[in-house]
C-alpha cells in the first residue's frame, strides 16, 4: 500500500493541528476497544470536521429526499462521501432501490489540469493506494448490506478520467436523473465537463454539492460552475457546518 506521506495534496491546518492528528491516528490504530464494538463507538474519533463532512453529506441527502434521481460522488477518492450516502439511503429510504450512488475518480489523482486551475496543484496529486478501488468496492458492499434489499446492487464505482468515462457512463445508462451530485474534483477540467455532461440530466429540485467553490487554492471548481450554469442564476448557498462547502438548488 502507498503510504500517505508520498500521495501531494494541499493542507490547510498548522503543524499544531498535525501533531495533534497523528496523536489521534496512533490512538485510533491502538484502540483497545474489541473488534465486535469498534463499529459501535466509531464516533470516538470524530472531531468537529469529520463529524461537520458526516452532517453536510447528511443534509445535501435529506434535501432530495422528494426528488427523483441518482446520487453521483464526483471525485470519490477514499470513498467517504459515497459511503456515508449509501448509509443516508439506509436510513431515510431503504427501500429506494433506483436511488444508485455512483462514486467517479481516477484512482490515480489528477488526471490533468489546466491553465485555469492553480500551478501549485499537480497532475496526480490525490493519488491513492494502487489498486483501491477494489477495496472500495468490497467496502461499498458490505456497507449496502447493512440495509434492506441488499440483493440489489445499487452502487457503481467508475473508474477513469471523468472527462470521458461520464459520456460512457450516460450512454449505458440513458434513463439517469442527477437528484444530487457532489463535485470535489478541486480541478476545472472535469469538473467543467461533468457539469456540462448532466446539466440536461438535472430536474428542479437536483442539488449540486461543491467542495471548493470560492476556494482560492481551487479556482477551477467556481470557473466551471460560472461556465456552466453562470454564478448569478442560482443562489449559492453555504453549508452551515463549515466554511468552504456549498450547494445550489436547481429551480
Ligand atoms: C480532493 S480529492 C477528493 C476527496 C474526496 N471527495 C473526499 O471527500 O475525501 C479529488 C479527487 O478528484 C479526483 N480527480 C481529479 N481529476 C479527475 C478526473 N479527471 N477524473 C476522475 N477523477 C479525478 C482525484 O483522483 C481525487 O481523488
């Protein structure tokens, strides 16, 4: 497995904050808490921004609860974001068996990037460990079957440049309608190409989740949605458990 000091990614705690983090790693790592009760006291270890990600995913779900469509996690990398919504199905819906949660990365980090995104961020940066995307496979799934119809899948992991492997993924699945789609590609490219992609695939009431809009590190994420649907057509909103995670609401 990779280990994570060699995977580029942009950090924006001090080195308090790291020490503090990797106290907490050992811990976790050390837990004396038995196997069959880990699960149960997860909770633990969730500090004020994991558990803020956790509740922001939470209320992006809640808000499409009336509204017809997939879940699409753009840019999944660990799965995080996919997981927690496939818990959220769970619980507000388990009965929903066309409400897919579809999880896009590269698996390899940046794919490319372009004049419009920051010359700091670089071509693989958010890497993960080789070949991870079959762990997060077998994770999605025993994460569905802690809930009813677990014989049906209802998630789908794509692979590949989203750029591309969205058109395909259309093509094969013409009847999708984008409930909610979370974009934290944090570069243009796909994120421009993606929203083009499933702009006629949204209805009213399709929610787009954004991880770095405004984000001055990122700017290629607001140059894409400002290309796409323009900044003034919808408001923008802001999640009311941190401060860079937004959302608009398609009316
Ligand atoms: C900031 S990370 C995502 C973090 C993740 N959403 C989370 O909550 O932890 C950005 C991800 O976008 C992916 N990515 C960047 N460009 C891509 C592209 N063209 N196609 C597919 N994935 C891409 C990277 O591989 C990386 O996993």
């Amino acid at each position: 497995m990779k280990k994570i000091k060699e995977i580029r990614m942009i950090r924006y705690g001090n080195k308090q904050e790291s020490s503090r983090r990797e106290g907490m790693v050992t811990m976790l790592r050390a837990c004396p808490v038995p196997d069959d009760e880990l699960f149960l006291n997860i909770g633990m270890f969730l500090t004020p921004q994991t558990l803020s990600r956790v509740l922001f995913m939470d209320f992006l779900y809640r808000s499409i609860l009336n509204i017809q469509g997939v879940v699409i996690d753009f840019g999944c990398r660990w799965g995080q974001n996919s997981s927690i919504f496939i818990a959220c199905r769970g619980i507000y819906e388990p009965f929903n068996r066309i409400r897919k949660v579809i999880a896009f990365d590269t698996f390899q980090g940046h794919a490319r990037m372009s004049p419009k995104d920051k010359a700091t961020m670089k071509k693989g940066d958010y890497s993960v460990a080789a070949g991870y995307e079959k762990y997060l496979d077998s994770l999605l799934a025993y994460q569905e079957q802690e809930s009813p119809i677990s014989h049906v899948k209802k998630y789908e992991i794509v692979k590949g440049d989203a750029s591309k492997t969205i058109h395909k993924y259309l093509k094969d699945n013409p009847e999708t309608v984008v409930a909610l789609a979370y974009f934290d590609f944090d570069v243009y490219k796909p994120t421009y190409d993606c929203l083009l992609a499933i702009k006629d695939r949204m209805t009213k009431g399709t929610v787009l989740g954004f991880d770095e809009l405004i984000e001055p590190a990122c700017p290629g994420e607001t140059l894409a949605l400002k290309e796409v649907l323009g900044l003034s057509r919808y408001s923008i909103k802001r999640s009311q458990y941190n401060a860079r995670s937004s959302y608009l609401v398609i009316d």
